[in-house]
C-alpha cells in the first residue's frame, strides 16, 4: 500500500513538475535578463529575506573625504554618504559583474525621478531581448524610482526593480540600491556631489 503512494506522489509530481520548472526557467532568464544575465546568488532565509545587511544605517566612518561625499566600495558593495564627525550613511548596493567593475571619481551631474531606460547599443547586442527602451514607472525597469547620473559617464546610481540583486555582482557598471533606500539618498545630495568609486 505504502509503496503504491510513493508511486502515485512520484506520477503526479512528474506531470506537473515540468510545467512548473518551465514557467520557472522562464521567469528566471526575465529576471537574468534584467540584471545583465548574471545568476543570482543570494541567501534567504526561510521567511524569503535575504540574510545579508544591505539596508540604509548610521556607521562610524573616518574619511578623508568632506561631508556630503558618496564614497562607494565596491568590494564590501557598499555606499558610504560621509556626514560630520567620522560618521556616513551605509547604504548596501549591487555592483558591477566582473569586466564590468571600474574606479574613478566624478560628480552627479543629473538627478531623475521615475527615469526612462535606454539601454545602449553596446548592451543590446550583448543582451538579445532588450528592449529598446522602457518608460519610467514600468515595474520591471531596471533602475527604478530614481537615479543620478555620473558625469559623462553611462553609469549611475540608481534604484532596482529586483531589490534581491542589492549585494550582488550583476550590473554593467551601475550602482544599485533599493528603491526606498534610493529615494533616500536621492533626497540627501544636491546635483554636484562628489562620487569616489573605489
């Protein structure tokens, strides 16, 4: 009788198991396809938080650098925003995949609620599927509450429709925050800051 049962559990899951990997792989390479086609890497828990201290907080935080500075450490994925009196705002961030991470320093030189997305062409031959742009306000917009534009650059902070890929390595060269951390930060600096990438 009991092996009849594990026979009976092994065809049901066997029928419908495909069907749910597919819509599975299907949703995964959407997702991929949105981080620059890296795979996730994450740690839940079993409550599906991420087991990973990436949200906004006060730290201790000796810089060199002048208050009102934005300090990113790409190793630690870090964004530090340098206060008064060896203090900054930590903010956890997703950075760029490997070939993709760079170092400089520049100012933003725009800021942009609910922004557009046009990937370049350098992307959308890289990444078959993009579209050719997608309009603020999509929930799949890859940057998206609010973004700030570094220099001449292509880069820029910004915020994700996929706040799972805040820690990870899976960008092409932009800095990624939540949105409601984000929308934080984008309140706290004035066009003009200085970004030191390191």
């Amino acid at each position: 009788m009991l092996t009849r049962r594990v026979a009976t559990l092994i065809a049901v899951t066997a029928l419908f198991g495909p069907v749910n990997l597919a819509q599975a792989q299907s949703d995964n390479e959407r997702q991929d396809m949105l981080r620059g086609g890296s795979t996730k890497k994450g740690i839940y828990n079993v409550l599906g938080l991420d087991g990973t201290d990436f949200s906004r907080t006060a730290v201790r935080y000796d810089s060199k650098y002048a208050p009102g500075t934005i300090v990113i450490n790409t190793a630690e994925r870090r964004l530090y925003l340098v206060q008064g009196g060896g203090n900054a705002l930590r903010y956890g961030i997703g950075v760029g995949k490997v070939g993709f991470q760079w170092k400089g320093t520049h100012k933003i030189t725009a800021k942009k609620e609910f922004p557009g997305w046009t990937p370049p062409p350098e992307m959308r031959a890289r990444q078959k599927g993009l579209p050719a742009h997608m309009k603020g306000g999509d929930p799949d917009n890859p940057l998206g509450t609010h973004a700030m534009y570094l220099g001449s650059t292509l880069y820029r902070i910004h915020g994700s429709s996929d706040p799972d890929s805040v820690g990870e390595a899976e960008s092409s060269g932009c800095f990624r925050l939540r949105n409601v951390d984000v929308a934080d930060l984008y309140k706290r600096v004035p066009v003009g800051t200085t970004v030191v990438v390191q």
